[in-house]
C-alpha cells in the first residue's frame, strides 16, 4: 500500500491550477475514459438526466442553484500517471482521478436534485444534518489535517468511508455515491468493499444506502 506522502504528492498534482492546455479547454465539454465509463453506469441505472460535465480552472464542484452542471479541475487528469498502488490507499482518503471526483460531484448534484432525502431519518442517521454550517477547506488540507490525527489508523474513521468524508454530511454521502455508483449500486460488490477495507458497520450501511438511492433514482 502507497504511503499517505505519496497520496497526498498525487493529490496536490492533480489540483494544482491548470496550465497550458488544461488552461485553454476551461469551459469546454469533458472528454474522458473515465466519464464515458460514469455516463455508462448512470445509463445502466435508469438515471436519464442530462448532466453537463465541463472543465474548470478552479476547482471540481456542483451548485445548488444549478445541479446538473459538473465543474471537472482540468488538472485532475494527472492523476491518470499515479501508480496502482496509490489509487488503491486514495480509495479512503478522498476521491483523487477524474473518475473518482465526477462520481463524487454526481452524489452532491442528485442530492441537491432530490433534498427531501436528505431529511428522512434513514439519511439523518447514517449522513448527519446536511444542514449544519459547511466549513470545509480545500481536499488537501482537510486530509492532511486528519492525517495528522492518525489517519485511517484512528478508530474514528473507521466510521466513514474516507477521511475527506469526515469533513460534513453532505460530503460523507457524495463520497458513498462515489463508491456505490463504481460499483452500480451492487450490494454484494459494496459488502466485499467494505470487507477489503475493514471499516465500521456504519459505512457499509451508508455504502448500502446510497447504493438503493442510485438504483431507486431511474424507478
Ligand atoms: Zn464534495
């Protein structure tokens, strides 16, 4: 398994500000492996809205006011140069290729489309209050900050699914959509995840959770 230094040297390349190229596409369609193979799954679930992913010079994110637009970091693609090994120990950490960060984003944009959900009690106690004040910094900071807690050897982040997840509830659910739409909403696949990866019970449950939410969405 990578080292949480070369996790976190791959994921500060791939949020550096774009450059060259990257800088030229800001605004422009995505066009990636990865998000033919997100635009697939989505498909496969039934889930038919139209969603706009477009490259961004200033972070990845969704907005509220305007869910079915997905702003993609230009730079994120180079993550697509970091060894096996440290996509692999990333998984619980933050999502850290562009596949990673659009199932992300698609998790807070089905959210914002479905806000209901988020304050049935099932949602409440699994994911917290979406409600309560959003002070999260950039991905970076966040994790090391957690990393410097003792990281996933500390017994409290057994209860999320990655440490970036421990930042708010509207992060914990995107970051289980970010697992559960990888693996289509298959609660067999999300079990033996959760196994691989030794986590609380709890995780599972959210893992399981956002797995029927996706499912559900396309009826
Ligand atoms: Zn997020």
């Amino acid at each position: 398994m990578a080292s949480n230094r070369a996790v976190v040297n791959w994921l500060r390349k791939s949020r550096a500000a774009p450059r060259g190229q990257e800088l030229a596409r800001v605004g422009q369609p995505v066009d990636h492996p990865e998000l033919r193979k997100v635009v697939e799954d989505l498909a496969w679930l039934g889930i038919k809205n139209r969603f706009k992913f477009v490259w961004s010079d200033d972070g990845s994110g969704v907005e509220e006011d305007a869910p079915t637009v997905i702003h993609v970091l230009g730079t994120l693609v180079k993550a697509d140069e970091a060894p096996p090994e440290v996509h692999a120990a990333a998984e619980r950490v933050v999502a850290l290729d562009l596949g990673g960060v659009v199932r992300h984003e698609l998790g807070h944009s089905l959210l914002f489309q479905r806000p209901l959900v988020a304050r049935s009690p099932g949602f409440r106690r699994l994911f917290g209050d979406v409600g309560v004040a959003y002070r999260v910094g950039n991905p970076v900071d966040e994790v090391l900050r957690r990393m410097a807690r003792g990281g996933l050897r500390n017994p409290r982040y057994r209860r999320v699914v990655s440490l970036y997840a421990a930042t708010h509830p509207h992060e914990k659910f995107a970051e289980a959509i970010r697992v559960a739409l990888a693996y289509r909403g298959d609660d067999r696949e999300l079990v033996a995840w959760s196994h691989h990866h030794d986590t609380d019970q709890v995780v599972l449950d959210q893992l399981l959770f956002a797995g029927a939410f996706l499912r559900a969405w396309g009826g």
